[in-house]
C-alpha cells in the first residue's frame, strides 16, 4: 500500500461509528485520503469529528450534501477506491421519522450502489447493516449467525428500511462488496441521545445483546482497507460479516443496564427500574456464533464490555455525585418522567395504542402479568426463565451454541459453491416455496435464480442472498405492514424463531394495527 494514492469514500460522518472510521482511516499512511458527505441536515457536528476533520484537513475531503440526492452520491463516488456506508437513522430518531429513515436508511444505500454501478470502475462497497435484521430473538434462540431469517420488528422502520437497503446491495450485482452488519454499538453518545425518549424501555431484560465498542468499529473498517490493499483479504469479499465483539462482550439486557448502573452510580437496576417499564419483546439483539470470523480476518477487538463502562465511569465524575442521590429521586426525575415520550411503553398503555402494547407486549394483559416485582420477574442472567430454571453460564457458553441454532433448510455441511438444484428446492420448500430455476448449476451463487413463494408470487434473487442472506419472498415477507404472524403460520423458516415470543393465536396480527399510528398509515399509502 506503500506511494499509491488511496481514496476512501464515508457516510454516516457525524455519526458513532463514523465519525470512528474516519479518525481511524487517518491512523493510515498519509497516501490514505478520505471524502466525506456530511448530512447536510445535521446542525450539531460532534466534537471528536470536527477535531479531526480539523487535524487531518489535508487528508480529509468533506462536504455537506444528502445521500438521498443521487448527485451528491455521485460527487462522493468520484475517484473513490472504497465506499464505507455508515450512513443510517438509528433509533430513537428512526422511531418518530418514518420519512426520513426511509430516504436515509434504503434511498441512500440505493444511490451509493447505483452511483458505483454507473461509474465503470471497480470500487469496493463496504456496507454496514444491522442486527435489527435479525429481529426479536428469546430463549432458546439466542445464539444466531448469518442465514438465520430476516425479521423486521413490528413498529421498526430502522430495520425496515435497513432490510431493503441489504438486500438492494446483494443484489445490485456490485463487483466487489460486503455486507457487515452491526450490532449494538458501545459509543460516546450513548447519554445524551437515549436518556431523553421513552427508547429508554425498549431493551428486553432477557434479549441476548454482543455488543462492540465504537471504537473497535473503526479499528475494524481501517484494518479492513489496509489489509485489503496489503493484499491480505483471501475470500474475504462478496459476503456477510455480523460485527460482534466476542465473549467479553455478550450480555442479557438487564445486565446490560445493571453493570451499567453499577459502574456509574454504585447500585444495581433495580433500584432504579421496574420490570414492567421496560417491553418483553419485538425488540433485537442476539449473541453472534459467528462474529469471530469477521475477527479472524480483520483483528478489531481491543476493548470489552466492562472496559468501556469503566472508561465512561473516567470520563463522567458527575456519576460519583449521582451516587450519594437516592434512587427514587434519580428514577423519578431522570427516568419516570420520560413515561411521557411517545415512544416509551407506559404512553402506549395511557393512550390506548392497541397494536404498539400488543406487538411489545403481547397485549394489555400480558403486561399486567410482569407486574413491578423483580422477586417475581424470571432474569435469564439469574438462572430463571418462563419455563423454570435454566443453567445461565452453560446457555451463555459459546461451546454449546450449537444446539440453539436454527435450522437454514440445507445441507450446510456441503460448501456453498457445490449446492445443486435439490438443494436450493429443499431450502425453498423449507421456506414454503419452490425453486424454478431446475437447470441450475453448481457454483452460481451469486447468479440471479428464479424462486416462488407460498403465496404464488415468483421472483429472482441470488442463492446466496436467500441462503445466506436470510431473505425470502420480497412480495409477502418484508413489512409493510408487518405480518410475521402470518409467515410462522405456514413457513417453518420463520416459524422456528416467531413461536419464542408469540402464541398461536397471533398468527393473523398485522401492524401497524388500525386503531393506532393512523399518521404513519397515511405516509405509507
Ligand atoms: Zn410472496
């Protein structure tokens, strides 16, 4: 990589991860130039990311733009070797902007792999998904890796857009590209732009979360560019990666909080939480099987869960003040009065919005059966769950995952490349459907095939974006509205994972719900 010049393209600048990537690209030889779009809607650029766009200026070619405007994607492409697509609205604003979300998270990714596809030279397209494609994951499944089913959440248009967006990307036919898909991020921002909205409440105590610190996501993208261009990325490209930062870092939700509150104010959740305030399900998180591969290749693990609650322990003194406070008084002032947002459970069950409670909840009275008791919640970290004891360490133990995997409807012992049609047929008929292209030889995987679904509709797509992908019918299995109900009644695809947190008698359930969220309903007509 010694005198060549080196252009890297990034979205998503002003974001954690971005803004990550960026300071990290610059840790690079100084033949590494970046070019950035910073979104142009954004009135407030951290302080890290103007520090060093300031620093590296001669390096750094930044420019405010909007990758929803296909011009500015073709400005941000020009003379680019790699495209990172941090770009993304997460969640809380993803919550309440279903427009803008859609324009960020799915046109965005449109234009960039468009913009590429038109430029008539190879460029590398790095794209960072999500593990909100993966869905809400509960006991026993908590384990997942690449190929498990492709869920959206209901009321999610975070992973919504960002599902369409993935899939766009497999398919578009790019030369060169990978899909890493991201989990929960460990990031400086983490207070200031969770602790004023009701998404507060959205972490399941039980959900399996892999965290990463924004950090290491940075480590990671400028490990995968200077390993690239050393030549040291062998069989690394045209595939899915789920980001993950390993054993050190997988955790229930409630521990999640609980070592938080620990570290920062001296006292367990408990004392500051009620098992009712925070939602049971329709959430996502899930511990990676498999994020040790993108490791092997790329060796971005520097930091741990409890390394980075101990920094941001450091960084805030304010905390130790927090710890002579009584709780009652911080869960009362910092946390009770966010029952108010929109977007926190207790304004659903106030304002009667039926389908929010029951795609979070599973109704009003599953809600009251959680009740206020932590005696009598089942924590999955404490050895207890619905169905009685369960052994936590040996359920956590990356050594048995194994037996909680789902089932991908092939014979995953064959390698990918020397799959025949019978087996593409079977895993379609796994999911409900047939395979149509019968004359389908071995080794095309990433050649459009011609499918069809359940419900009759026929459609192309690769073997590797519904094998490995997760992906299935475009027609019937991907939201809007949501109705995976209806999919677990008839595909055993998605039947195996919907049934950890549904009952049978959802089955027909469609969100959004017609007695609530009637603005969103009109924006999607
Ligand atoms: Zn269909």
């Amino acid at each position: 990589m010694k005198n060549k010049s080196v252009t890297v393209a990034l979205t998503g600048t002003t974001g954690a991860m971005g803004g990550e990537v960026l300071y990290s690209l610059m840790q690079l030889p100084s033949n590494v130039n970046v070019k950035c779009i910073v979104y142009e809607a954004e009135k407030k650029i951290p302080r890290f990311v103007k520090k060093t766009l300031k620093k590296y200026s001669e390096r750094i070619y930044a420019f405010r733009g909007d990758i929803a405007r296909y011009e500015d994607c073709e400005k941000l492409i020009e003379g680019a070797d790699y495209v990172i697509n941090c770009a993304s609205l997460i969640p809380p604003k993803s919550d309440h902007d279903p427009e803008t979300t859609y324009l960020s998270n799915f046109i965005g990714t449109k234009n960039i792999v468009d913009t590429i596809k038109a430029c008539g030279r190879e460029v590398a397209y790095v794209h960072i998904a999500t593990v909100a494609l993966y869905g809400h994951r509960a006991e026993p499944h908590l384990w997942g890796r690449v190929g498990d089913p492709i869920i959206s959440s209901d009321y999610d248009y975070y992973s919504l857009y960002k599902l369409k967006a993935e899939r766009y990307a497999l398919e578009s036919g790019i030369e060169k590209f990978v899909s890493l898909r991201q989990t929960a991020v460990l990031h400086k921002y983490m207070f200031a732009n969770n602790l004023k909205d009701g998404l507060m409440f959205h972490t399941s105590w039980n959900c399996a979360l892999e965290w990463v610190t924004d950090r290491d996501s940075g480590v990671l993208c400028k490990n995968l560019v200077e390993k690239d261009l050393n030549g040291e990325l062998d069989g690394f490209w045209n595939k899915i990666y789920n980001i993950g930062g390993g054993e050190n870092c997988r955790v229930t939700g409630f521990e999640t909080l609980d070592y938080c509150f620990k570290t920062l104010m001296g006292k367990s959740a408990k004392k500051y939480f009620k098992p009712d305030w925070n939602i049971p399900r329709n959430f996502h998180g899930v511990w990676f099987y498999d994020s040790d591969e993108l490791e092997n290749y790329l060796g971005f693990r520097g930091e741990s869960f409890e390394s980075f609650w101990s920094e941001m322990h450091k960084k805030y003194p304010y905390f130790k003040l927090a710890k002579v406070v009584p709780p009652a008084l911080i869960s009362k002032f910092a946390f009770k009065r966010l029952f108010k947002n929109t977007n926190s459970p207790a304004y659903w069950l106030k304002h009667c919005k039926a389908g929010r409670v029951k795609a979070f909840f599973g109704g009003t009275e599953a809600y009251k059966r959680i009740g206020g008791d932590w005696e009598k919640f089942p924590l999955l970290c404490e050895g207890k769950s619905k169905n009685g004891e369960i052994d936590y360490s040996a359920i956590k133990n990356s050594a048995n995952a194994e037996k909680y995997l789902l089932n991908h409807g092939y014979d995953e012992s064959k390698p990918l490349e020397s799959l025949e049609y019978s087996d593409l047929d079977k895993a379609a008929a796994f999911r409900g459907g047939k395979c149509l292209t019968s004359d389908y030889s071995a080794g095309n995987i990433y050649k459009k095939a011609e499918w069809q679904c359940r419900e009759g509709h026929t459609f192309s797509s690769s073997p590797y974006t519904i094998l490995k992908g997760g992906y299935w019918c475009p027609h019937c299995c991907e939201p809007k509205p949501w109705r995976y109900g209806a999919l677990a009644k008839d595909i055993p695809f998605y039947a195996q994972v919907y049934f950890d947190s549904h009952t049978e008698d959802e089955v027909d359930d469609v969100y959004p719900m017609p007695d609530d969220d009637e603005e969103f309903i009109k924006k999607l007509r």
